[in-house]
C-alpha cells in the first residue's frame, strides 16, 4: 500500500515539473496604487459629525498624493464641501484645495471653474477668503492664460464691496498678482456694460482702497499696487500724491508700504514736476520724495525709521543741495525758504523805508504766518541722518550708517560733509554699530582725506577689546589718506601702544603700518632719523631685532622708501642688515628696494619687481603648452611618457611657486598629471605579465597607487573652486579608471564573491557616471569611459572573470583625455597665525584639567567655511581629534577671505617631559555635495522617480601646514 502511495505521488509531480515545458499562457502582472479618492472617500462617509471628518481632513494633509490622483481627491473634497454645514470643516477643504493645486506635475485648469462656482453659495467670511486665496494660487500655476487672469480679477472685483476686510485683502491680492494693464473692469455695483462709467481700470480699482477705513486693507492695497509693478506694470504717476497722504497714517504697516510706494515712484518719474503745498514753487518728483521719505526717519516707530533710512541709501539721483540738508539740522528758519541778502536790501530799496530801531518790531513781516500750513520739502531732508544716526534705536542707526555710505559712494563732496557724522559713529555703545561705520568709512576711503582731530577719535578705538573691531580699524588705516606728517607720527604711536597692549594683533598691525608707509611716503620721509633714532655725529645702539615695535617701525619706513628714493641715505648700516633679513623673513611686508652701493646683493629684488604683469601672459602660454605636450603622450613609449610627465609636473610645481595668479591652475595641473603618472606606472607590462604569486609586492604597489589616486581626485574636486562640469567630468573620469584598477586587483588576488559584489558595484557607478556627464561625454573621445560606454551591453551580461579581464585590456589601451582650464581656478588653502610653533617654552596644565589653545587662521578661497573647516589636533601617542568650530569663530574681512579665531580645548594625562602636539586645519567633503539634489515636496509621490542615490562619501583634507606646539600636563598635588 505504502509503496503504490510513493508512486501515485511520484507520477503527480512529474506532471507538475513537465508544465513549464509546455506553452501555457503567461499572466502579466499589473501593480496598482490604492486610489486616494477612494480612501478619502471612505473616510470622510464614516465621519457622523463634523469633529469627526475635521480629525480625517488633517490625517489626509499629512500624506503625500501623487499628480494622477489629485483631480479626483479635489472632486470628492468639493462634494463633501457641498454637505458640510460646519464652516471649519469648510474652510479646512477649501485650504486643501490650493494645496493639492500646487502639486507637482498637476495642471488646476480641470478644476478652475469648479472653485470659482464654491463662491457663489458661500456665507463664512472666513470660508471666502480662504477660496479667494485658493483661487489666487491655481491663478498663480497657470500663467500663460490671459482668460483666466481677466475671470479672476472679475471676481476679485465682484467681492470687493464685501464687509470684511479678510475677503477685501484676498480681493486685492488677486487683483496686484493677476490683474491686466490693458483689460478694462467692471466694478461691482456700477452698472452694467452699457454704462461708459463703469468701466475701470485695476490701477484706478485698487487705489480706491487707499482710503478704506481698515488699516489692513489700506496696506493690502498698497502691497497689490507694489506686486503689479514687480510684474513689470507702470505705476502712474497720479498714484503719488495718494500715496504721500498714507505716510501720515496711524497705522505702522500702512506707513512702512508707502513709504516703499512712493520711493517706486520716485524711481520710474524722477524728473517729473510736482507742486509744493502752501506755495508758488515747483520741484522734481524725486526730491520731493527724497524729503517725504526723510520726513520718516522721525516717524514714531522704529521699524518705519529704518525702512525710511534704508530707502534714502538707495535714492541717488537726489539734488546735491537737497542731499546736503540731511545732514544739517539749523538749514530752515520759521519753514520758510530764506531770501537773499540781495532780494530783502532790494525789496527794502524800492519802499524807501528801513528799520530805525525806534518801534518795537517795525521790521517783522507783514504776513502773518502760520506755521501748521506750511510744509516745504525742506523741512523733511532737515537733518534726517542727523536724526537717524542720533536714533535710540541702533537698527536705526545701523541702516543710517549704510544710508550714508551708498549716498557717498556716489557723490565725493557728501562724502567729505558726512565725515564727521561717521567718525563720531566709533564712539557709538553697540559694538555692532561701531563696527558697521569703520566699514562704511573704509568703503568711501578713496574720497577722504582725514584730519589730525578726526584721526585721534578713530584711532581711539585701538583701546576697544573687541578683536573684530580692532582689525577693521587696522584695515580701514590701510587704505585712509591722512593730511600731515603729525597724523603719521599719532597713528604710528597709537598703534605700537595697541600692539604692547594686545600682542595678538602683531601682524595686522604690522600689514596696517605697510599700506601707511606706502601710501605716505612723503610724509614719512621727515619723520626717518627721529623713528630710526639716527644722529648724524654719534653712533646710536643697535635695536633688538626680536622686538616687534621696532620690526613696526621697519616696515613702516622701508615700505615709505620704496617710492622715496632719497631716504635711504639716512639709514644706518645696521639698518641695512636688517633689511635684508627682514626680506627674507618676512617678504610680504617688505617691498625689494633699490639700495646705493648694493646694486649685487640686492639685484634679483630688483628683477622680480621689474617682471610686471606682463611675465602673467608668459606663464599662461608656457601653462596651456605644457598640457598640449602630454596630450600626445600616448605616442611615446612608457619610459619616455612617464619622464615627460615627470618634467612636466616639475615645471607646473616651479610656476606656481613664481606666478602667485597662477598657482591655483598649475597646482590643479599638476595634481592631475599626477595621477596619470601614477596610473602609468601602475600599468606597466611586468605587472601583468607575471604569474600572481610571483609579483605580490608589485601587486601592493599598484594597490597603494589606485587608492592614492582616488584621494587625489577628491583633492581635485573639493579642493579647487571655480571649476567648471568638463573639468569635473575629468576628474570623474579619472577617478572611475582608479575603481577600475582596484578591481582588477581584487581579482587578481582573491577568490569567491568579492569579484562578483565588486564589479556589480563598478557597472553601477559606471551608468551614474553616464547619467550625471552625459553632455560632458564628447569632450572624452577615445577615452577609457567612452571605450566602457560602448561595451556596456556585453559588460553587463559577462561573468566578472571575463570582465576583468576586458577591463585590464581597455585601461591599457585608453589615451589621457585633454585638460582644458576655465578662465579661473584657486586653490583653497589655510595659514595658521596662532600659535607659531616656535616658542620652546612648554604650556603647562594640571592633568585631567583642560587647556585653552588659541588658533587664529586666515583662510582664502574656501567656499562655505562654516560647514566644511576643522580643526585637528594630533597627540604623540597616536591620538587624534577633531573639532568643529562654531560659526561665529569665521568673519568674513573680504571677498574670498575668512578668518577663523577660536580656541582649542586640549586634555590628557601626566606626561614625564614635555612633547608637541600637531595643530592643522582640514576641510571636510562629502560626494553628495557635488552631484545634483533632488528635492521632494510633501505631495509628490514617493514611488516614482530615479533610482536611490549612491551613499555618499565623506572625508577630510588636509590644506594647511601642520603647527606644533608644546605642552606639558602635570601631575595634579596630593
């Protein structure tokens, strides 16, 4: 029994395992998305009451909907607004409703009328203006519908009569983000077409609500007037006289839009003509504005006075004259415009009668005058940055400060007459302030020439113990002009009391007494025995060269005597010593001089400073020459291609040493060409050719060269700004023949699934590469990507044995793809001030306790500092760590500088001597910075779309030298 059992079973699932053999038809498969509508539908039927379908409205608008599905959510959302008798369910649909029509890859025009008939039956207040505003949003995703916009306005115009003033703010935003230039409305209310009178313009409709009695409609009004001239609408003129009436609003938002509309109009008819209230007299529209809007900087609320302030900055076409009295508070006398000596003897001529002095006031007007009704332009542009930067508010003495400097930029005579107002800015309590008017004062340094009286109070901030203020004032001495030799003699004596004061400040002092020295040097001159205590009988002492007051004094003098050729005939002998260690210790602060009597020490200064610019267009020649010369380097055989590319490196390394504007291309060159002499060589024939066992250190050498390549190339991506997507497909494609490498390496010395994981990741990041180069991809011709490309069929169908050995065969067989440089390209590079490194005195600490380490770098060409800078601090037994600074460590002195002042915290345990600890500065990556994001919105569908992201790669470079510092822990007492 049992065994005709096993054979019934036997010949069953023979049957079962011969179907596959036979033609069955095959079933296709279709994945389905649940519907959304469907759910929602669902959800909102089970709802008993209006709590209950609020609760499953706010559930819905957490999830994501995908385009195919939003029209038919809409449709089931408008039915149950048709139901719902609860306004907050009402209201909750119709914000739904312009959500969903924001949804990516979804056109409203399919809803468009069905949301403009939910107006009709609407009684909520609230309800329709959310509508409105729904409706403002589908008319904001379908721009290119003239019809819409004009239905649109239509109904902004119909509701506009609307008691509340939530609808009538909805009403004019519609009305300032669609309305038409050229479509004449109807205004509800006025008549039918028939009547000629009732047809108006969207300009004429909106500014009607200037007068309106709520404050919030009146600057919803004019914010709609501003959005129609943001949409390239002319504003006209007529507006102005309506918009200068709401500067005297009660209301602060009302205020603060005029005062934006009326500098709009100020901007497009400056030289138009408008009356002067109270007078006979005319004056330009844009002085008339200009004092209106100083009028402001007295307005009672603070955040109007730093508009107003901020506006005045920007309005430059403005009279002289009118500019001139911002800044003088006595310029009026009773409102009126003061005449002539000449008008009032003439006028006193022709009645025949002067002033005896006998009668009391036989000499007062004979007008009575009342000084409520008069209002000249002038008592507006009265002494408003006077007022402005004596404001007890400091924003508003911050936006007066930038006020001024855009004003002076533009006029060299204001400049010279808000000098004084901007020096006695640095006495300001706010640090913020201070700070703010030395840059301002340093931005219209070429129209200025300082006062002995005007540089003592600046120079007096050199006591301030804010560091950032200290060195913009440093910076702002650099390029200041100062009128006599006693203004030398002052600043050089304030500024060695700074440097004994704060010795920290050493190098910015002595690059603040270089640019002095160099701008002044005939001023200087007199002052040279007095500062190098010479006598012209008797031998003076020696100065200590380790004193930094007197390398002060140095620099200051021999920066003078570059362009003063008879100064050096007062320099002492050992003046001269120290001129030329100071040129080799420090270079940058001391310009190469042309000495008597050391034409042979001192000649190849002389030639350097000779090269000029010119030597700039030489080295670019000599530069592109030497990258045409590798590209033919696959002619040559390996020896002599990897000498050339030798040479070449050496060459490109020796050029950026000499021309510092092209250091950041020829470094750039040269790393790159570096890595192809490294891919050389590890392709050379011996390595291949020899049976595995027999060449494992040939194999670790090729191995160490593939992964040094790879560094390399990040150092090329993330280290180099200014680079462009050709150059970065280059180092991509540099970079994919490394992985290339290793994974013929991997291959070569392992055996099992790692082959196999390995070249599946390799084929992955090959099409990635395709994907994110494609237009780059021409400029790679017969290059080792191009070759891949067209064997990615068969690539993606061989085993990995057959696919290494393809690989292999390509690598060798690819040329060097051309390097082309963009027009620019620096190097991000660090330079650590503090500490120096050179003290031998240890920095002692208890152990367990923590030392505060100051580091003080500059930093050039590093984009986005605060994110991608550290610090890293290397201990002698190996430790390593590493710090984040915070952001407010950076500042930011000049395009493409920072700088980083923060401190270090160090700890460890009792050491039994002294040892140094390695300071440097490293700069972080990450590969997802490079490649395209993607943003997602909260209602695009989360299904679709490109396949996930590689995971990026992250690690640090090192770009400035290492700094080392000794210290000491010491056994904490029992």
């Amino acid at each position: 029994m049992a065994a005709h059992l096993k054979k019934r079973v036997y010949e069953e699932f023979s049957k079962v395992v011969q179907i596959p053999h036979e033609e069955a038809p095959a079933k296709k498969l279709r994945l389905s998305k649940p519907s959304k509508s469907a759910a929602l539908h669902v959800d909102l039927c089970k709802a008993t009451n209006s709590t209950d379908a609020l609760q499953y409205l706010l559930q819905f608008a957490r999830k994501p909907v995908e385009a195919e599905s939003v029209e038919g959510v809409i449709r089931i959302l408008l039915e149950h607004y048709y139901k719902e008798n609860d306004n907050s369910v009402r209201l909750k649909i119709a914000s739904l409703l312009g959500l969903l029509s924001k949804t990516r890859g979804f056109s409203p025009d399919c809803i468009f009328d069905d949301a403009i008939n939910t107006l009709s039956n609407e009684n909520s207040h609230q309800v329709l203006a959310q509508l409105l505003g729904t409706l403002l949003v589908i008319g904001t995703q379908l721009p290119e519908s003239p019809a819409v916009r004009l239905r649109l306005t239509e109904v902004a115009c119909k509701h506009l009569s609307d008691t509340h003033f939530g609808v009538r703010n909805k009403c004019l935003q519609l009305l300032g983000g669609l309305g038409v230039a050229d479509a004449p409305l109807l205004k509800d209310g006025e008549g039918s077409s028939s009547s000629s009178g009732a047809v108006r313009e969207v300009q004429t409709i909106i500014s009607d609500y200037f007068a309106d009695q709520d404050p919030r409609v009146r600057t919803a009004a004019l914010k709609a007037m501003l959005q129609l001239h943001e949409r390239g609408m002319k504003i006209h003129q007529i507006i102005y006289e309506q918009a200068c009436r709401l500067l005297s609003d009660d209301y602060e938002q009302v205020r603060s839009a005029a005062v934006q509309m009326v500098w709009v109009l100020s901007q497009l008819y400056p030289e138009s003509i408008v009356p002067i209230p109270s007078s006979n007299e005319e004056i330009r529209l844009v002085d008339d504005a200009f004092g209106k809007i100083s009028h402001m900087v007295s307005d009672g609320s603070w955040t109007v006075r730093v508009q107003a302030a901020k506006t005045l900055g920007s309005m430059l076409q403005v009279s002289p004259h009118f500019l001139e009295q911002t800044l003088d508070k006595k310029l009026m006398s009773d409102l009126r415009r003061k005449r002539t000596a000449h008008e009032r003897a003439k006028e006193l001529f022709a009645s025949g009668e002067f002033s005896s002095g006998r009668k009391w006031a036989d000499d007062a007007p004979k007008e009575k005058l009342d000084t409520n009704t008069v209002s000249l332009i002038a008592s507006g542009a009265c002494g408003a940055f006077v007022h402005g930067l004596e404001d007890e508010m400091f924003e508003v003495r911050i936006a007066a400060v930038e006020a001024l400097c855009q004003l002076a930029c533009s006029s060299p005579s204001f400049a010279e007459k808000c000098l004084d107002f901007l020096v006695d800015m640095f006495n300001d309590e706010i640090e913020e302030v201070r700070l703010q008017s030395i840059h301002v004062l340093r931005e219209i340094s070429t129209h200025i020439t300082l006062r002995e009286d005007q540089l003592d109070t600046v120079l007096a901030v050199l006591e301030d113990s804010s560091r950032d203020i200290r060195e913009a004032l440093h910076e702002l001495l650099c390029y200041t002009n100062v009128s006599t030799k006693e203004c030398i003699q002052l600043a050089l004596l304030e500024l060695l009391k700074n440097l004994n004061k704060y010795p920290t400040d050493r190098n910015s002092v002595w690059k603040c007494l270089k640019f002095l020295g160099s701008r002044h040097p005939t001023l200087v001159l007199p002052l040279v025995p007095e500062l190098l205590s010479t006598h012209p009988y008797f031998d003076t002492p020696e100065p200590d060269m380790d004193d930094p007051a007197y390398i002060a004094v140095l620099v200051l003098v021999f920066n003078a005597a570059k362009s003063c050729p008879t100064m050096p005939a007062l320099f002492s002998d050992h003046t001269f010593r120290h001129y030329a260690y100071l040129r080799d210790s420090l270079s940058h602060l001391v310009p190469p001089l042309r000495l008597p009597g050391r034409k042979q020490v001192y000649s190849l200064d002389s030639v350097d400073s000779d090269a000029g610019s010119g030597s700039v267009e030489s080295a670019q020649l000599f530069l592109q020459q030497s990258l045409h010369r590798v590209s033919t380097i696959q002619n040559l055989e390996t020896p002599g291609g990897q000498d050339l590319l030798d040479f070449t490196i050496r060459d490109l390394q020796r050029l950026g040493e000499l021309q510092t504007e092209l250091a950041g291309a020829a470094d750039f060159c040269a790393t790159y060409l570096r890595c192809q002499l490294l891919l050389m060589k590890a392709l050379q024939e011996k390595l291949w050719n020899t049976a595995v066992p027999l060449c494992l250190k040939q194999n670790v050498t090729a191995t160490a060269a593939a992964q040094q390549i790879v560094e390399e190339t990040y150092k090329l991506e993330f280290l180099y700004s200014g680079l462009e997507n050709r150059q970065v497909a280059t180092i991509h494609h540099v970079r994919l023949q490394a992985k290339a490498l290793q994974l013929i390496l991997t291959a070569r010395t392992r055996q099992g699934l790692d082959p196999l994981v390995s070249s599946e990741k390799f084929l992955q990041e090959v099409e990635s590469f395709q994907r994110q180069f494609l237009p780059e991809l021409p400029h790679l011709q017969d290059s080792f990507a191009e070759k891949l490309l067209e064997l990615m069929p068969r690539l993606s169908s061989c085993k990995p044995v057959e696919l290494v050995k393809i690989l292999q065969a390509t690598l060798r067989q690819s040329g060097v793809p051309q390097l082309r440089l963009p027009e620019r390209i620096h190097r991000a590079t660090a330079t650590i001030i503090e500490p120096t490194g050179e003290s031998d005195n240890p920095l002692r600490f208890t152990t367990g306790l923590v030392l505060a380490l100051d580091i003080d770098a500059t930093l050039e060409h590093v984009q986005n500092p605060q994110n991608t800078v550290k610090v890293q601090v290397l201990y002698p037994d190996g430790q390593s760590h590493v710090i984040h600074p915070k952001p407010a460590d950076f500042r930011n002195p000049g395009p493409d500088r920072h700088r980083l002042i923060t401190q270090v915290y160090l700890s460890h345990s009792a050491w039994t001597e002294p040892s140094q600890i390695e300071v440097r500065l490293l700069l972080a990556y990450s590969s997802a910075s490079s490649s395209p994001s993607k943003s997602m919105t909260g209602w695009s569908d989360s299904f679709d779309g490109p396949p996930p992201p590689e995971p990026a790669v992250e690690g640090t470079i090192p770009f400035s030298k290492a700094v080392k510092v000794y210290i000491m822990p010491k056994p904490a007492r029992r």
